[in-house]
C-alpha cells in the first residue's frame, strides 16, 4: 500500500477508538518530532509506556547510587541522562555538588581504562538498560572477568520488554495495540512478543523510527484490531529470532529476576541480575529500598501505563521542566513529559 493511502486511511478512521502504545521512548520521540498525532483520526490515540530506562528506574537505585559514591575510595561510572534522575532526596549530579564521585561515559567500556588507572578505587558501573543495552553489559562482564579486573562492579537495573507489557495487559490497561520497539526486537527477535500478542489478543507492529516507517506500523496494527497477531514492518534489521550471539553472551553472564519498576513496583521475571557465580561483580543491586516518590502529585506511574497523558499531570510544565524534573519522565530525552513539552504534543 502506498504511504499516501496509508495516511489518508489512518487520517479518516471512523472504527471503534483504539489505544496503541508507543511502548519505548525513541517512539515517543519520534511520533511528536514528525506531528504524526495531528495526522491521526480523532478515534485514535497513542499513548506512552514504560520503555524510556531512565524514566521506569526507582529511586531507590538512584538513592543506591549515591550512596555509593558517597563511599571513600568508590566512584559511580554512569551514562549522563542517569544523572539529573531524582532520588528520593535528591540526583547524582546534585550529589555530584556534595562531594560525591560521579564521572560520566558514553560507554560501558571507558570504566576499564578509569579502573586501570586508579587500582584502589572501586568503580560502579549503573548498568540501566533493556534488552538493547544488556548484551553490551556482558561484553563488559566477559572483560572483566577475562582480564581479572576485581575493582569494577555493576549496579544492575536491567529490564526486559515482553514482561512488562504482559504486565500491563494483565492490570487492565486501556491498549488496543502496540507499537513494538525496533531496536529492542533486533536483539530479542520479533518473535518474543508473540506469546503475549495471543495471550490478550492484542496486535504489536514491530516498527522502525522514521515517520513513515511508523505510519505503516500504526496501519498494521489498526488492521489487525483484536488479533493476537505480530506484525514485524522492520524486517531489514529485525528476525523473527534475533541476535542468537548477543543473547547466548547476555544468558552467560545474567539471568531473570523480577524487578522494581518506578510507579509500577515489582514485576515478575521483567529484569536481568547477575548469575550466582558472578554476583562478586555486583555492587548491591539486590538491596534497594523502597521507590518513592519526591513529589506527590507525580503522575509519571500512570503517564508510564498509558493511563494518563503528561498534560494531565498538575506539576506539567509548571513545577515540573526540564529545568526542575518532578519525575523521571521529565528528565530523559526520551521521556514522555520531556518529549510532550518540548515538542508542544496536545494528544
Ligand atoms: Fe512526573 Fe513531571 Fe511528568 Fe508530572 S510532568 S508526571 S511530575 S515527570
């Protein structure tokens, strides 16, 4: 079908009202920079979910981040949009003020040249991230443990897709499709999302990130309404069983575990830790406190299920900027009330 066709369909849709879930944060971003909600009939709406790593870890982890590089002879090695994620009292980079060590990367990788560097300091690694970014986690393992290296450890908030998706199908959420991450399937195989597509008889459109790319998977998934079908339109990245190398190192150095999901709590098996015989290379991640949040009118839990939109949120664009994130939905690029302010999205 021609893209044209495809937007004059998705523009004068007149069937039931359907939800469909931009389920991970470069979607978001992606939809709001190409206007792709104005293209879209009254009858259909997108709504956020809980993909964007930064924007589902607690703050218990970031609180557990802290601490430890409040430690002597500690010091957290992190990607920079971890950085401003508030706590429960405050973010790294406001500890980072306090004295606390906090260096930043662009990869996992540079905390071996740092961790040669000072052999009496111990190096945290938050190792954030969903089935994307783990592989690159156990290349970093395999490092470690190949070169001997004893002063690196890693503070693990690893998530998986599926689960958590399954997660919200069982609790109810009002979705009637899903736009499934691209870049997570090209690991994880456009296959992983089936069982959960027939489970809830729920469409997914495995999607690129261009704007017609999205169209065409927005298309797909309005066509197969209440069909547990799985419709992979990336198909010159994505198979139907993926990277059968980055799993195989992934499953060598991590396995299943629930997690605790910011504003959701724990969901079953939707997170990755460390095997047994390598836990020596973990830096506590087991022992997080409670999530809590720093603002109560917060609405990033609902925001994240696709129960509310940014703008319903009291604190949006007022208290709540990018400036003075309440959230950590407001703090990423790729979270959903960053990318709705920024981009003045309306629906
Ligand atoms: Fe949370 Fe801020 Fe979003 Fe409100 S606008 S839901 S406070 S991140």
């Amino acid at each position: 079908m021609k893209l044209e066709d495809i937007v004059r369909y998705l523009a004068e849709y007149d069937g039931p009202e359907m939800n469909i879930m931009e389920v991970c944060g470069s979607h978001t971003a992606a939809i709001s920079k190409n206007g792709i909600p104005d293209m879209l009939s009254e009858k259909l709406h997108l709504v956020s979910g809980p993909g964007c790593p930064v924007c589902v870890t607690p703050s218990s982890y970031v609180d557990r981040l802290i601490e430890l590089s409040m430690k002597p002879d500690h010091c957290v090695v992190t990607f920079g949009d971890l950085l401003r994620v508030p706590g429960s009292v405050r973010s790294l980079s406001q500890a980072k003020g306090d004295g606390a060590r906090v260096i930043m990367v662009y990869s996992p990788m540079d905390v071996l040249k740092l961790a040669e560097k000072e052999p009496q300091t111990t190096f945290v690694f938050a190792a954030v991230g969903f089935e994307t970014t783990t592989p690159v986690y156990a290349l970093l393992m395999q490092q470690l443990v190949e070169g001997d290296v004893r002063n690196v450890k890693l503070l693990t908030a690893l998530k998986t897709m599926p689960e958590v998706i399954g997660h919200l199908c069982s609790a109810g959420a009002p979705v009637q499709g899903f736009l499934a991450p691209g870049h997570v399937s090209v690991i994880t195989g456009a296959a992983v999302f089936r069982p959960v597509a027939e489970r809830y008889g729920i469409p997914f459109g495995v999607a690129g990130f261009t704007g017609p790319e999205i169209l065409m998977a927005l298309y797909a998934i309005v066509r197969l309404r209440g069909r547990g079908e799985v419709k992979n339109l990336y198909p010159s990245v994505v198979t139907e069983e993926g990277n059968t190398e980055a799993k195989r190192l992934v499953e060598r150095f991590f396995e299943p575990a629930d997690a605790a999901w910011r504003g959701m709590g724990e969901v079953a098996g939707s997170g990755r830790i460390l095997r047994q015989e390598y836990r020596a290379f973990d830096a506590g991640s087991s022992d997080l406190t409670e999530d809590r949040k720093i603002n109560q009118a917060c609405r990033c839990d609902q925001v994240l299920m696709g129960k509310k939109k940014p703008t319903d949120c009291p604190l949006f664009g007022k208290v709540c900027t990018p400036l003075t994130p309440q959230g950590a939905c407001m703090v990423s690029t790729e979270g959903s009330c960053f990318t709705w302010l920024s981009s003045n999205r309306k629906r």
